[in-house]
C-alpha cells in the first residue's frame, strides 16, 4: 500500500494512494539536479555509530555509503548514488549465510530528486525494476545465481517507491516473480539531517537512533 505522505521540505500534505501500478507515479527520466529534492540530504547523517535495537554504523565516502551492522565487521550494506540515481551496490549481511553477499545488474533504488508539482507538492513516486540479475558471492568470491531467492537464472524484479512523514522519508522495497504480485515490502526510514534510522519487514522492526557504541573496521568486499 502506497502511504499518506508529508515531506517538510514542502510542508504539505500529499493525498493516500491505493496499490501501486507499475506506471502509476513513475518519472520518465529524473530530474536535473536544480530540480527537486535532494534525497541525500534525508539519506545521510553524521559518520559514526548508532545503536537501539539494533547497532548501525555509518561509513561515507564520495558517491558512496556503507552501514556496518550488528557490530560485525563483514556484517554491511551499501549504497551509491550519481547525479541522476541512488543504487543499491552491495548487501554483504544475508542472513544465515555469514559472508556472502550480493549485487544488483540494475539496482536503481530511488532518485536522487523527487519531483515537486507546480504547488510545490511532493509527487508520488515508484518504480518497478524488471531487468534486473542477483549475483551472488561466496566467501570465497565465486559468482553464482539463483542460490537465494529470486528466479533459477538470477532475474530478480522489484518494486521501489518514496513517501514521507514530517521531515522523513521511507523507501519501500518489495522484490516479486514476474506476473506476480509483491512479496511483503521492507521499510527502510530517514530523517533529513539524521539519515537511517529504522528498518521494517518480515514481522520485524529493527531501530538503530540512538549515538554510540563501538566503533569497527568495514570488512572487504568481493570486486
């Protein structure tokens, strides 16, 4: 379900959607950059760590983001971005498969303006991401498909979309098989100025707002 939404950049309300259609609230290009809002500004906190719930971490670097997770050294996720797309890069933390990780062929995650109408209204946005391949590494860094969710040969379709609350902004994620409908979404949620700072999905909710907590070297990658 798509969400009441309020983005403080604009302070106005914009009306609740149904479901989402993959066209409905779909940009046929981004933004340039003097338009919009920036999401980096709703992405990005202060480098350093954060503990709630659970531990996070913030490492930046230019055009790139890694959060470090649980404490764990190869526990991490991250994010990059240009000046037309944010991209999910890597998610080196899958749960119960301890250092493996994977990458996305397309990975577009959002982007990096959300369009305003000519009130100055924040307007709806999704997308659906259908040519897309999940590459899986081992350990090892041997690149394999298939071996974890998504279809047999690696193809991998989802669905993004953007809305916002009072200064925040939540990124909904759901993957789904084609001609099917989503799986259930996961949440990711911001605050402009602060960064991330929740997680929701699979019957879970995982927060990670508070300063503090041990500070840990990223582990590498597979190139």
């Amino acid at each position: 379900m798509r969400l009441c939404i309020i983005l403080a950049t604009v302070g106005v309300l914009v009306g609740c959607q149904g479901p989402m259609s993959p066209s409905r609230g779909t940009p046929l290009a981004p933004l340039a950059s003097s338009q919009g809002v920036d999401v980096l500004d709703y992405l990005l906190g202060q480098d350093g760590t954060r503990h709630g719930t659970q531990y996070q971490q913030q490492i930046s670097s230019p055009g790139r983001v890694c959060w470090v997770k649980y404490a764990q050294p190869d526990e991490f996720e991250c994010w990059r971005w240009d000046d037309q797309w944010v991209y999910h890069d890597v998610d080196h933390a899958i749960d119960g498969k301890p250092r493996w990780s994977y990458r996305f062929s397309d990975g577009r995650w959002l982007p990096r303006r959300l369009a305003v109408n000519m009130s100055g209204d924040v307007q709806p946005w999704a997308l659906d991401v259908t040519s897309n391949v999940e590459t899986f590494y081992s350990p090892s860094c041997e690149a394999t498909r298939g071996v974890y969710g998504g279809m047999p040969d690696g193809s991998f379709p989802y669905r993004v979309s953007v809305s916002g609350v009072a200064g925040e902004m939540v990124l909904e994620y759901a993957p789904h098989a084609p001609g099917m409908a989503p799986e259930s979404a996961e949440r990711f949620s911001f605050k402009r100025g602060v960064g991330w700072y929740r997680w929701e999905g699979r019957g879970s909710i995982a927060l990670f707002d508070q300063p503090g907590g041990p500070v840990v070297q990223r582990g590498t990658e597979c190139p």
